[in-house]
C-alpha cells in the first residue's frame, strides 16, 4: 500500500497548499459543531437516516464556514 501510495500519490499541486492548512481548523471544530447540532436536532425526532444526513452536511457545513471567516479574517488568520 505505501509503495502504491508513494508511487501515485506523490505529487504536487497547488490545491493541496490549501487544503493541508484548512485540515487543523476541521479537526479542532469539528467535535464542538457535532456535539452542539446533535444537541439542536434531539427535539425533532428525525428518523436515524435523515438525523445522520443532516448532522453530516451540518457539520461539514459550519466547520467550512467558520474556517472561510477565520481565514479571511486579517486579525485572525495572523495568528
């Protein structure tokens, strides 16, 4: 598998910049935008598939959000 992965998986391009600096904040917000949907959803009930679709694209949806600001934002993305 690593010999594989090495021999066509190791390139470069330009995208991967920014998407191996967007990796940290995702794994940092992603706990707290799931625990915080799951506690907004429980009153509804939803059925386990729609509940799982809508805590998935929730999830991903306020972790790319919160990303977009902070990376746009000069005060913070100094930091």
């Amino acid at each position: 598998m690593l010999t594989l992965a090495q021999r066509f998986l190791n390139f470069k391009a330009p995208y991967l910049n920014t998407l191996n600096s967007v990796v940290f904040p995702f794994y940092v917000l992603h706990q707290s935008a799931l625990i915080i949907l799951c506690f907004m959803l429980r009153p509804f009930n939803f059925c386990p598939v729609v509940e799982l679709f809508l805590i998935t694209v929730g999830t991903w949806g306020a972790c790319a959000a919160i990303t977009l600001v902070v990376m746009r934002s000069e005060a913070l993305a100094r930091y």
